[in-house]
C-alpha cells in the first residue's frame, strides 16, 4: 500500500491536457479556475500552437469578452494569442498557415475585432492591455489586410481608438500604434482621410519634436514619417489639408534643425547618424510626394514650398498672390550643400528641389538668386566631414550646380552630379527665356575664355584629353545640359551655331560649333575613348540636328564628317552597340533632312549610307540599339551609381528626355532611307514652312530662267523703242516751233472774240437773271395760290363734315321726339285703362246697391253681415284709388316738365347749332369771296394770302370750338334725354305695379260680388218658392212687393255700376 501511495501519477500528453484546459476554460464559473486554464494554455502555446489554436481558440476570444474587466486575466489571454502567431521556430507544428487561422477567427466577426479596439480606450490605462491589443492587431492586419481594414473601419470609433494611442506617454505603446498605423494606411484611401481627420499630422509632429527631432535619432522618428508618407502619397486631400493647416512650416523647422543645431561640430554614434540621416531622408520624400509631375494640386505646393520667395506680383494669371509657408526650397538647398550631409541624402535634396521649381516659371526666376555654399570648398567631396576651418564661401546656386556636375571629379560623388544635373534641367524646363539667357551667358563667358571650368560650351569646344579619360562623365553631362538647352528650341540652335571657333583675321580657319562638335566626337570615336562621351555627342547632336535644315547643312560642310560618322556606324573598334546605333540614326537624321542645295547634296548621302551601310545593316543599327537593355528597360532601371569594390563607372549612357525623342522618332528615322532624294521633308521652324519638293524647286527655277530670257527680250524692245521714240520727238519739236508762230497770232483774234463774248455773256446773264427773279416771284405766288386752294379745299370739307354731323343730330333729337311721343301715347293709354277701370267699379256699385234695394228684410240682414266688409273693401278702394291718382299725377307732372326741358333744351341747341352753322356758311362765303378778290389781285397776294391765312387760321380755331362746344351740347343733351328716358321707364314700371295691384284688388272685390250675387240668387229662389208655396196655399202677393224688389234690385246694380267705374278711374289716374 505505501508502494501504491509514492508511485507518481501518470503523466499526461499534450493532446489530453489541451482539451482538459479548454474545457476548464469554457465551463468554470470562478475567474482563479479560468485563469489558471489559461496560463496553462499560455504554456502550450509557443510548444504546441496548433493543437492551442485548434483546441482552445474561440474559447480564449470569449474570455476576452467574458473576463474583460480583469487586467490580469486579459493580459494573460493577450499574451497567449500572441504566442499564436508567434510560435517557437524549433516546434513540430510551427506553420504560417495557423497565423492566417487566428485572423481568420479574429476578422470573422467585426465584434472579435471591436474587443480588442475595446482595451484602447482612454478609459483603459493598463499598459499590457493596450500594448498587446496593438500588437495583436498588427498581426492579424499582416495575416489578412483587407478583412481587418474593413473590421476596423466598421467598428465603431476604431480608427480614432489607434490614432488617440499616439498621444500615449509611454513609448512602447505610441511606436507600436505608430508601426500599425504605417500598416494600415499604404492603399486604402478611406483609411488615410480617416487617420488624417483625426489630426494626425500634429500628433506625428509632436512625437518627433518628443524624440528631438530629426537630429535625436530616433527610430520612431522614421516610422511616423513613413507614416506620414503613406497618407500623403497620392493624395490631393490629404496633401491640402497638411498644406492649408501650416505644417509646412513644421517641415522647414525640422530641416533647418537636420544639421544646424549643436550635433553639427560633435560625432554622433553610428546608430545615432543612421537614424539621422534616414530620418532626413524620409522627409524629403515626404516633401517629394507633393510635387509628383502632372499632379492637379502640384503647382499650389510648389507656390507653398518657396513661400515668402515669391514676390507679391508673381501671382498667376496677373494676379496678386503670395505663398503661403517657410521657404522650403531654401532649407532643401542648404543641406544639399551641406559639407556634413551624406551623398544620398544631398543627391534627394537636389531631386527635391527640382521637383520644386520644374515647369513653375516664377520659382525657376527666383531660384538663380538663392546663395548655397560652394561645393569646391569641400575637399572631401563625398559627405565625410566639415572643413577644418569652418569658413564655407557662398556662391549662386546655378554656380553651385554646375561646379557641383562638371567640377568634382569624384567617383562617389556621381549619384549627387546627376542629382545636380536634374536639377540644372529642371531650371531649364518649359522657360525659354532663362534656356537663353543661360546660352547667352555661356557663349559670352566662353568668347572671353571665362569660366573655362565650368562652362558647358567652353568644355564641349575644347576638351582636354586628360579628362576625357578621367573624367568622361564631365563631358557627358555637359552634351546633356546642352542638348536641353537646344531641344525644340530653334532660336537657341540658332544662337549656338553662330558660335565659331578660330581667328579669320590672323589666317586660321573659322569652323562652327556644329563641325568642331562634329570633329571631337569622331576623334573620340577614332581614339576609342570611353563610349559615354560619344553617347554625350551623339545624344546632343541628334537633338540639334533634327528637324533643323541649317543645322545639317552646317555639319555637311565639312564631308570627311558624313564619312567617319557611317565609319563609326559600321567598323566601331569596339563593337559597341550604343555607339553603331547612334551613328546610324544620326546619319539617317542627316539624309532626312538635307535637301539637294545641301553641300553634300541629298541624293549623295543616301548614295552613301546604302553604298557603305547598305539598308539591312541601317535597320539592323537601329533596331538593336531599340533593343538593347539600357534602352529598352531605362524606365525601369537605377540611374545611379551601383555600390561595390571594384569602383567601376556606373551603367548610365542616355538622358531621360532623349530616351524619350528617341522612341518618338525612331519609327521616322528607320523609314528615312527608304524615302526618295526628291521628296524631301517640310519643316515648320518659328512659324516659316522650310523644305518643300526637290521637283517642284526645279520647275520653279525653270520658270523663273525662262521669265528672265523673257524680260531680257522686253528690254531690248525697249530699248528700240526708246531710239524710235527720240526720232519722232525730234521732228514733232521742229514742227511745234512752226506753229507756235500761227497759234500766236491766233490767240491775239481769240482774245478779242473772247473780250466780246463775254461782254455779251454778261448781258445775257443779267437778263437770265432777272427773268429768273420773276419767274421764282410767279412760282412762289402760284404756290400760294395753290397753299389757298387748298386750305379752302379743307374749310369747304370740314363745313360739310360739320353738316352731316348736324343731320346726324337732327336725327338724334326726331329720334329722341318718337321716342317722347310713344312715351305719351302709351301714358294715354294708361289713362283709359284707368278710365274703364273706375266705370267698372261705378258699374258694380250701382248693380250692388240695385240688388240691395230689390230684397227685403232678409237682404237687408244679409247685408247687414257683410256691411263692415263692405265699408272696409271700400275704405281700401278708396285710399289706393286716390293714391294711384295722386302718383299718377306726379308722374304725369315730372314726365310733362322733363319731356319740356328736353324739348327746350333741344331747340337751344338746334338753334345755337343753326346760328353757328350760319356763321360757318357765311364766313365760308367771306373766304370765298376774299379768295377771289384775291385771283384778281395777284400782285398783292402774298400780303392778302398772309391775312387770309390768319382769318382761316382764327376761323378753324373758331370752328373747332364751335365743333366742341357742338359735341358737348349733343354730349349733354344726350345725357338729359337717357335721364329722362330712364326715369319715364322707371315710372311707367311704378304706374304698372300699381295698375296690377288695382287690378289684383279689383278681382278680388269683383270675387266678393259674385259670392254676394249667388247669395241674392239663392235668395230670390227661396223667395220665388215661398211665394208660389203662398200661392199654392192660396196667399195673395200684391205687385208692390213685387216692384218693391224690382227696384231694390235695379239699385243694386246701379251701386255696381258705379262702384266699377269709380275702380276704373283710379286705375287710370295711377298710370
């Protein structure tokens, strides 16, 4: 038993234990039991990562949600998963496919993602926890990018959460945030404007200040602005908002610090250097991501980095501007001149700077007048160290650069030569004024054998052999600075080819630029120098001599050229591709464009380049050197100097813009020589069309001899012509002189004809004159006449006019009159209505008091019954038939005095009418009468016609008041009678209502008598039978009873009678 009891338990494997902990993991309800789960899976993890991960994974990505508040139990978890992607090297189950199985678990869910973004809250300030959250999210980015950009940019405040752990002070946390920063931001757009917007910038600025800037050496210092990088790249938003923001003036601050402050005259250590000098670096290619060529916003940044450089009235388009921001570009150049600064890195500030002021014309003026230290000062030359000294003279950076490319001879050095090249044709590009000026300098310094050193033209002219050897690249930078000084610039071609070398007056022959250029290049090519100087010849005269017809002419003049250049073409002592191929195109150049007035006519070259060449082995030249790698791939190869042991010249032979010309016009070039002598090629140079068709110059001259054979033969016409002419004015003189004698005493006789013709003229002119008088005195006179028969043409018009405008009245006013008396008869007719109406009412009154006198006591009672209403029917006749009778008779009153002031007014007028008409016949006869007095009287009508035409005058005046006084009268007479009219309907329609109202009454009276007669009747038959009853009893009726009743019966309807007549009369008063 005690055996049993110290024997140890049996040790478990990995594949048990990992399932146990995870298990654990998953179903412990204490947080101690899971933690120790977990710190038991941390242990397996950097072992056995994959049997962790497949075990255990999703289990430990719920602890972080289930126990997040638990630091240590987070930590932990954290910790773990790193171990994941992480895994010891040595392990059997080490794979990258388990790190991409991890983030696959991680970006599955955008929530795994969020847990993690979680612990970076600013309200989580435990260091492991946001630490490691980082890191995890680094590695999970580096295992799948896309799917964990998309997660973090979805989750809520993610990006924000990573960019606020800049702000962190303990460093570990603010570089790892920067490093996963850098991560995230190098393609998505949407990333890089989310990052930017959350003031990232200050942030990275405020880090590097932290760390001292680019001086502190630092590696943070180059992760934020690799950083940096990334957001701007290609980016124009981004790019404005670092712009308009003012950091610029941050990135000038940090230049100036590079290598101005205190670290200068000290040593750094050589980790502390590195970092510097990558730090510096990296800025300049954060400043070179702005000016990226052809970029839409690359002309404001240029404008930003020159900053108070540009003068106010340098604005585009003539307008006022100032750039905002430091001068960038001078900070830039200083440590490009900077004897402490690294080769690489001046070489970058040297491609910034032409970045800066390329194809921006107020900052390439204003570049040539920034001082740098002189580049000759450095006697190292290579960045190694400062002069002993101290004392670095300044010159003009133009001087500066071309001292810097054509004066150091430095291997190590070539990288910053070329960088300054760039920077020399970036000061060139697209200003035509500033490639002349520079010509025109060089050519001057060159004619007074000044600045031999560093003169482009002086080096090119008169090459000593000595640097062709040791330095052949000072000539291959100088063809290169010339060729961009000539490319598609005919004025300045022109300009260098009158630049010619040796002295006339002293015997020696004078040869131009073209032929001396011509002539160093075939030496070269005969002495077998290095082959980047004849590149450097060919490249220049290629660009010079295309397209450019006197330019060829000049490098025909001498023949031994066209001869040693298809030499170099074919028998190259070395074979050299570049070389042969350049040869050709040149020559190919040559023959497109001579002409037959060439000095080695057209037809000459071609006969050359396929006798000597032939067309196979042109094409050949040419398409090998279209093939060759340095040609072919120059895009794509490093144009600097490769680092090694064994100091070789680097492999650069051709400049950016003739690779450019040469795959342009290589097509052209190679079909050249299959184009005939006469056709020969039209050039448009400075707006003049040079070169046209050998042919048609031919037939031109023809034309032009056989005009002057023709002229030749019209002068001597001409001449004979003249001899014959000088004959005949001889024998005319001698004949003019005979009849001047004649003519003399001819003209003695006219002149007295002439005295008496013009006496008589002036007689006949003085009678032509006064008949002239007379006759203007008749015709104003019968005008006159005419201007007064005609006005008494208008006068005798206007009266009739004014006639039938009074006919017109007159019809008015009878029609008024009908009108007046239908009005009346119709009041008469309204009055015999009324008539009858009283005499039926008088009827009715004598039939009813007939009928009450013809009944006896039973009448009597009747009519008792009905005697008040009776009275009240008669009361209420009585006062209508007295008011219609009243009314009838006021209207009757109104009718009758309207109707006489009509009548009045209308004859008032009639005879104010017939009086003015009366004057108007008169005054007419008057005018008559004056105007024949008049005809009469002709001698006086002017005076009588004026007096006439001011009567006519007063009487129009007087008749176009009578006219309107006429008008107004009609006006208001026309008025009264529609006031009359109106007012006579309006009573005529109140007579009416009241005759239907009588009417309306009168019926019902006549309804009531008609009631009463049917009672007297069924009275008389009860009479008629109690007195036949009487008789049949045997009764006796005595006849006074009978007349009795006769007569109480006639009264009645005398009674009716009356009472009808009387209603008739008061209907008739009333209308």
């Amino acid at each position: 038993m005690l055996s049993t009891l110290t024997t140890a338990p049996a040790k478990q494997s990995v594949s048990e234990t990992i399932p146990i902990l995870s298990g654990r993991l998953s179903t412990a309800t204490l947080l101690e039991d899971r933690r120790a789960a977990i710190l038991g899976l941390r242990s397996f993890a950097k072992q056995y990562p994959a049997s962790v991960a497949s075990g255990a994974l999703r289990s430990l990505i719920g602890s972080l949600d289930r126990d997040g508040e638990d630091v240590d139990t987070v930590k932990v978890v954290l910790e773990t998963l790193l171990y994941l992607f992480e895994p010891d090297p040595d392990s059997p189950e080490a794979s990258p496919e388990i790190a991409m199985w991890v983030a696959d678990e991680f970006t599955m869910r955008h929530e795994n993602i969020g847990l993690l973004l979680g612990f970076l809250d600013k309200e989580r300030l435990d260091f492991y926890s946001r630490l490691y959250s980082l890191q995890l999210l680094s590695a999970i980015l580096s295992a799948r990018p896309e799917r964990t950009e998309e997660c973090i940019v979805n989750a809520e405040d993610g990006i924000a959460r990573i960019v606020a752990a800049l702000d962190e002070q303990r460093e570990p946390i603010r570089d790892t945030a920067v490093g996963l920063l850098t991560d995230l931001t190098p393609i998505s757009t949407v990333i890089q404007g989310l990052v930017a917007f959350e003031n990232v910038f200050g942030r990275v600025f405020g880090i590097i200040k932290t760390e001292g800037g680019l001086a502190g050496g630092a590696e943070v210092v180059v992760n934020c602005l690799i950083l940096m990088a990334n957001l701007l790249r290609l980016n124009p938003t981004n790019q404005a908002m670092f712009r308009d923001m003012g950091y610029l003036v941050e990135v000038s601050r940090l230049l100036k610090e590079a290598y101005g402050g205190p670290q200068e005259l000290e040593e750094l250590p050589p980790r502390s250097e590195e970092l510097r000098n990558r730090s510096v670096f990296a800025l300049l290619a954060v400043i070179r991501l702005f000016l990226v060529p052809g970029a839409s916003v690359t002309a404001q940044n240029q404008e930003a980095f020159l900053g108070d450089l540009l003068q106010p009235d340098r604005g585009r388009g003539g307008r006022t501007s100032r750039a905002r921001g430091d001068p960038i570009l001078v900070e830039t150049l200083q440590i490009a001149f900077s004897p402490v600064a690294e080769i690489s890195i001046k070489s970058e500030a040297l491609l910034a700077c032409a970045d800066m002021i390329r194809g921006h014309a107020p900052a390439q003026e204003v570049f040539a007048g920034i001082q740098v230290p002189s580049p000759l000062a450095d006697l190292a030359a290579n960045g190694q160290g400062p002069q002993a000294n101290g004392g670095v003279p300044r010159v003009y950076v133009i001087d500066g650069l071309l001292d810097l490319v054509l004066a150091v001879n430095s291997l190590q050095a070539f990288d910053l030569r070329l960088a300054g090249c760039v920077c020399l044709k970036a000061y060139f590009y697209e200003h035509a004024q500033v490639r002349m000026h520079f010509l025109d300098h060089a050519i001057r310094a060159h004619q007074a054998n000044a600045d031999q050193l560093t003169n482009v033209l002086t080096i090119l002219l008169q090459p000593t052999t000595e640097l062709l050897t040791g330095d052949p690249y000072k000539y291959w930078f100088a063809a290169v600075l010339m060729l961009h000084l000539l490319h598609n610039n005919p004025e300045a071609k022109s300009l260098a080819m009158s630049v010619t070398e040796g002295d006339e007056a002293s015997g020696e022959e004078v040869v131009t630029s073209i032929q001396t250029i011509a002539a160093h290049l075939l030496s070269c090519v005969a002495k077998s120098e290095d082959p980047r100087v004849i590149v450097g010849y060919l490249m220049l005269l290629l660009c010079w001599l295309f397209e450019d017809l006197s330019g060829v002419n000049d490098f025909l003049d001498e023949f031994t050229n066209l001869q040693g250049l298809i030499q170099a073409a074919i028998e190259n002592p070395h074979g050299d591709v570049i070389v042969q191929g350049l040869s050709a195109m040149l020559a190919g150049v040559i023959y497109e464009f001579s002409t037959k007035d060439s000095p080695v006519p057209r037809a000459t070259v071609r006969e050359m380049i396929m006798t000597r060449m032939g067309r196979d082995r042109y094409v050949d030249k040419l398409s090998k050197l279209r093939s060759h790698p340095l040609m072919r791939d120059y895009e794509v190869l490093p144009q600097k100097l490769e680092p090694g042991l064994d100091q070789k010249l680097p492999d650069v032979f051709f400049d950016d813009t003739f690779v450019e010309f040469f795959k342009d016009n290589y097509s052209r070039i190679l079909r050249a020589i299959d184009r005939e002598p006469d056709a020969e090629v039209s050039v448009v140079i400075n707006g003049v069309e040079e070169g046209v068709s050998r042919k048609l110059v031919d037939t031109l001259r023809e034309e032009i001899a056989q005009k002057e054979q023709d002229l030749q033969d019209l002068l001597a016409d001409k001449e004979a012509l003249s001899t014959q002419l000088s004959q005949e004015q001889a024998a005319h003189a001698q004949t003019k002189t005979l009849q001047s004698t004649d003519l003399a005493r001819t003209n003695e006789t006219l002149t007295t004809l002439r005295a008496q013709l013009a006496a008589k003229d002036r007689s006949i002119q003085t009678a032509e004159s006064q008949t002239a008088n007379i006759n203007r005195q008749l015709t104003a006179e019968q005008a006159e006449h005419q201007r007064a028969k005609a006005e008494l043409a208008r006068a005798t018009e206007t009266a009739n006019t004014l006639r039938t405008q009074l006919a017109v009245k007159d019809k008015t006013i009878a029609t008024a009159e009908t009108q007046l008396t239908t009005l009346r008869q119709q009041l008469a007719a309204a009055q015999t209505n009324a008539q009858q109406a009283s005499a039926e009412v008088s009827r009715l009154k004598t039939a009813n008091d007939t009928l009450q006198r013809s009944h006896g006591d039973e009448i009597r009672r009747i009519l008792a019954e009905h005697k008040a209403t009776e009275e009240n029917l008669q009361h209420q006749l009585s006062t209508a038939t007295k008011t219609s009778q009243e009314e009838t008779e006021r209207v009757k009153r109104e009718l009758e005095a309207a109707t006489k002031s009509a009548e009045q007014e209308t004859e008032r007028v009639k005879r104010r009418l017939e009086g003015e008409q009366a004057d108007l016949k008169a005054t007419i006869s008057r005018l008559e009468v004056d105007l024949m007095k008049a005809g009469k009287s002709h001698s006086e009508g002017g005076q009588k016609v004026t007096e006439l035409e001011n009567k006519l005058k007063k009487e129009s005046e007087a008749r176009e008041r009578a006219e309107k006084k006429v008008k107004e009268q009609e006006e208001q007479g026309r008025r009264e009678v529609d006031k009359v009219r109106e007012e006579s309907q309006k009573e005529l329609k109140k007579v009416r209502g009241l005759v239907e109202e009588r009417e309306k009454e009168r019926k019902a009276a006549q309804g009531e008598l008609d009631d009463l007669l049917m009672v007297f009747g069924d009275l008389e038959e009860k009479v008629n039978k109690y007195k036949e009853r009487l008789k049949a009893l045997g009764e006796t009726i005595s006849d006074d009873e009978d007349d009795e009743e006769d007569d109480d019966e006639d009264d009645d309807e005398d009674d009716e009678d009356e009472d009808e007549e009387e209603e008739e009369e008061d209907k008739g008063k009333k209308k």
